[in-house]
C-alpha cells in the first residue's frame, strides 16, 4: 500500500510536462480535485454568484494553460490564487464596461422624474374630481372606496355601515370601473 502523497508542487511538475498527456491530465485533475472546492468558495465571496462558476472555469483554463511555463516552483497553491485574483479584476473590468450604456441610451432621470410627477400629479387631481363626483352621485359608495383605498376590509366596512357584503363587494368593483373610465376621460380628453 503506498502512502505517498504527492505535493502539490510534484504535480504541477508533471501537469506542465506536456511530452506525456496522459500523466499531465492526470495530474493536473488531481490539482483540480485538491483545490477546486476552494476556489469556489474563495471566488464565491467576491463576484456574484451566478458568475462564480463562470470564473473558477476561467481560472482552471488559465492554470492549465500557463502550467509549463508560468508555474515555476514555489507554492502551486499562492500562484493559483494570483490567478483567480487576476481572473476576478477582469471578470469585474469587463461586468463595468458592460454595464455602461452607450451615449445614446443614457437617459436623464432628472427630467424623467419631473415629467412622471406631473403626470402622476394629474391623475390624482383627475380621482379627486371624479370621486367627487362619484360622492355627489352615491355618498355611501364613495365612502366605501375610500375605506378600502384606506386599508380597511370589506367586513370592517360593513359592520361599520351596515352595507350586506355582497352589496359592498358589487359596488366597490363597479365603482372603481366607473372611477377609472372618469379619470381616463378626463386624463385622454
């Protein structure tokens, strides 16, 4: 039975021995199997989690790639780490180029916010009129949509007014049609 165990280092000697494929897979799989787990959790704490497989994927490449000629002793663990180090400021670099609009699609929320205030500003102003009107027309009607717009239940509303619950429920949806096609009309004359 063989106890040796070898170093990390021993390795990534054979891993970047490329005159023998086969031994070099093997070798660098048994890199991955050491650090893999590892990797993923050191890279979990620093990028999303949806692109931390994405990055371990990239590291490995990388590793695999720059093994004959950028690993050149020392601990194999620290230059695997320089590596996902390296591969999380460019993952980071290219998510912010990404994420910056071109020109043409900047919007300016300052004016934006301006033009949906006066717009939400008209639409209240047209709900206070129409109900209003809708107060004017049935009081009791109008009271119940303000109860509910309030927060109160249709049970709190109808022990407080006497209104049967079928009669309340009917007249706050036929209310609050007529209430919407009011502030339509006076929104989109």
């Amino acid at each position: 039975m063989d106890t040796h165990v070898e170093t990390d280092e021993a390795l990534a000697q054979r891993a970047s021995r490329r005159d023998d494929p086969r031994d070099a897979q093997h070798a660098f799989r048994d890199l991955y199997d050491r650090h893999a787990r590892r990797l993923l959790a050191f890279l979990a704490g620093r990028v999303r989690e949806a692109a931390v497989e994405d990055v371990a994927q990239e590291v490995w490449q990388k590793v695999w790639q720059s093994l004959p000629t950028g690993f050149r002793g020392g601990s194999f663990r620290s230059w695997l780490y320089a590596i996902a180090r390296n591969a999380i400021t460019d993952h980071l670099r290219r998510k912010k180029a990404d994420a910056i609009p071109e020109e043409a699609n900047i919007a300016d929320h300052r004016h934006r916010a301006a033009d949906e205030e006066l717009a939400e500003a008209e639409l209240r102003d047209a709900l206070a009129r129409c109900l209003e009107k809708l107060e004017r027309a049935e009081p009791r009607v109008a009271e119940l949509v303000r109860a509910r717009v309030g927060g109160e239940s249709y049970d709190e509303f109808c022990v407080r007014s006497g209104m049967a619950a079928d009669k309340a429920y009917r007249a706050f949806h036929q209310a609050k049609a007529q209430l919407q096609a009011c502030v339509e009309k006076r929104v989109n004359p």
